[in-house]
C-alpha cells in the first residue's frame, strides 16, 4: 500500500510540473515538439530513477555535511552516461537537446527527491517514488510539447494531423509559446483539482 | 580531525566511482561518437563543395583541409574547417572554395554557442548563401559586403574574419596548389 502511494504520489498528487512547479527550465525550453519533450521526460526519468537508488543505497555512509557535494557527484555521472549515450546512439535527438541534457544535473526535481525521499527511506520505497515522478514529470513534459507543437505546427512527433487549411501559431514553438502553454494549462489543471478536492 | 578525514574519504571514494563509471562509458560509446561527427563532417564536405561524391583528407599543420572528388576522380575543389571566436564561443564552420576561379563555393555552421535567436541565426540559409560565390580576395566586413544579421553584428562579423583568416592561413600553408 505505502508502495503504491509512494508511485502515484508524482503522477498527480505531488506531480512536479502542473503541482509543485519545479524543474520549470527544461519544461519551458525544450517542449517545443512532441518527440524533444519525450525524450527531455525520458533522459530526465533515466537520470533521477538511477541516482535515486544510488543514493538510497549510500544514505548511512555519507555524512550530512557533505551530502549535497555527494548528492551531485551522483547525478553528474548519470547525467554524463545520459549525455554520451544520446550522442553515440541518437545523434539527432542529442543535437536538438543539446545544452538541455547536461543542464538536468541542476533539475531540481531530481536533487529534490533525492533530498526530500531517497536520503531518507529504503531503495524499494525510493525506486517506487521516483518512478512515479518520472512518469509525472514526462507525462507533464509530453502533454505540454504536444499541445505547443499542434498549434505552432500543426502536427504530432512530426506527423501533420491538421491538414493544409490549418495556419500554424509559429509562436507557440518558440519560447513565449512556452508560458503561454504552460499558463493555461496550469489554470486547467487548478480547476481539475478544485473539482476533485471539493468532491 | 577525525571527522573530517570522513568527510574527505566519502568524497573521494565517491568521485573514484563516478570517474571509474564515466571512463567505461566513454569507452564504449566513443566508437559511434566519433563515427556520427565524421558522418556529419562528410556531409558538410559534400554541401559546400559542388559535384562532389567523395574527398581526400589533405589535412596538415593544423589545418583541416579536404579534397573534393567526382566519381571519376576529378578534383571539384577543396572544403577547410575555419574555427574561430564567435559572440559566446568558438565557431566552427566548413568552407568551400574554388582554387581555380578563387572563389567560394559554399559555406556552413558546424557547431557555435551564439545567443539563440540572434547570433545563431548564422545557421540561417539566407546568411550562409551570401558567401557563395564571393571572391577570396574581398573583404568580409559586415555591413560592407556581407548582410549582417539584425542585433548580431559581432556574430556576422566573426563569421566574416574567420573565413578569411582561414583563407590567407591555407595559402600560406598550401601556396595555392592542392
């Protein structure tokens, strides 16, 4: 049961974009197509699930003063194997990314469950939380990408679905288009949860 | 002091790991790393230098210089990385060039870290196409005889003295016969 809770935490509850409103950087940079917020949400979830189980694993061995230090060393080696793994393996997603991908060290989704969670509880618990961040955050960064890419392209992962007769907002893809997504998306997701919270 | 060598220990324990995982993948993906630049090189060379289908790395005192081929073996013209210092970093580009009619034959963006939106917009084909054709012997000043980018004067500029610099740097080097 806590096992359960500790998933779907990330999925809606304390889901990190549209809940808590962290890790805003890669959100408002990178989601201008579908498959760059796929694959930002999917780096992101490789970088914060393996560094959460590492650092639920040496937990007892560091000590506090020095947690930060270690917390990141962490996270920079999984965000380095992210990085040079998109290079040799997916050269074209890489060049799109680009600076995006070593700036997921500094995601403060990531630093802050391995503080808030993974610091504190057992590797079981800790893989189950991030998990579910992972999908929260992915799941928030493909929604936006895929709202921003058919208004300012008028397509989806590159396949046109609106046809000739559509004019694309080319603004949407660039960057105002992101907070003009992401504000009225928030004021979506706010009424959801007034709904839910009053039912 | 005692507690402080912990604090030492920790960190350095931590980072050997982080180094030891790092060189390992380094290891195993830089095979295919350097394989796609050398793809992209290839398809850079082919861009800026027309009618050719493969090239000869002439490369020496360095300067990256290429040979461009036809099929049959008929030399096209040369293509040279020209690096230089940009607006935020070092630009790279691929240029052509005709020794014949000492011409340009082309021009295009390896890699830069100008300011998105304004220097690097000397990715756009309209910047890139204006090198086309030019003589080697003018003088690449923005707003002279090159377009500068509107806001990016530095970064026009930059692109401008870095092709000829590379210019005059390969006939020295070369002497015009390649």
């Amino acid at each position: 049961m806590t096992l359960l809770k500790d998933l779907t935490r990330g999925l809606w509850r304390e889901n990190p974009i549209f809940r808590l409103l962290i890790g805003m950087c890669p959100t408002l940079a990178v989601t201008n197509a579908a498959i760059n917020g796929l694959a930002m949400g999917l780096a992101t979830s490789f970088v914060l699930i393996c560094s959460s189980i590492i650092i639920s694993l040496i937990k007892n061995f560091i000590p506090s003063k020095v947690r930060i230090p270690c917390f990141i060393i962490v996270i920079a080696t999984f965000v380095t194997i992210a990085d040079l793994v998109l290079a040799a393996f997916f050269p074209d997603i890489h060049a799109v990314l680009g600076l995006f991908v070593p700036l997921i060290v500094v995601n403060c989704v990531i630093l802050g469950r391995a503080e808030a969670f993974a610091s504190k509880n057992p590797v079981h618990r800790s893989i189950f939380d991030a998990l579910g961040m992972s999908i929260g955050f992915t799941w928030a960064l493909l929604l936006i990408s895929i709202v921003r890419e058919i208004l300012g392209m008028g397509s989806v992962f590159g396949i046109n679905i609106l046809g000739k007769a559509f004019t694309p907002f080319l603004i949407m893809v660039l960057p105002p288009g992101a907070f003009l997504a992401m504000g009225v998306l928030l004021g979506i997701m706010n009424t959801i949860q007034d709904k839910l919270a009053t039912r | 002091m005692a507690k402080y060598m912990r604090l030492i220990v920790v960190l350095v324990v931590i980072s050997i790991f982080s180094g030891a995982v790092l060189a390992q993948t380094y290891k195993i993906t830089y095979p295919n790393i350097k394989q796609n630049a050398l793809k992209k090189q290839e398809e850079a060379i082919m861009k800026v230098i027309p009618g050719a289908a493969k090239y000869k790395d002439i490369s020496k005192d360095n300067l990256k210089v290429f040979k461009g081929l036809d099929e049959n073996g008929n030399f096209k013209g040369i293509a040279f990385i020209a690096e230089g210092g940009g607006f935020g970093g070092s630009i790279k580009l691929m240029v052509g060039l005709n020794p014949e009619e000492e011409v340009l034959t082309g021009m295009t963006v390896l890699s830069h870290l100008e300011t998105p939106g304004l220097g690097a917009r000397i990715e756009e084909d309209w910047f890139k196409e204006q090198f086309k054709g030019k003589s080697i012997h003018d003088k690449f000043v923005a707003k002279q005889d090159i377009d500068a980018i509107t806001g990016a004067t530095i970064s026009s500029n930059a692109v401008g003295s870095i092709i000829k610099n590379t210019i005059e740097k390969v006939y020295q080097v070369y002497g015009g016969e390649f």
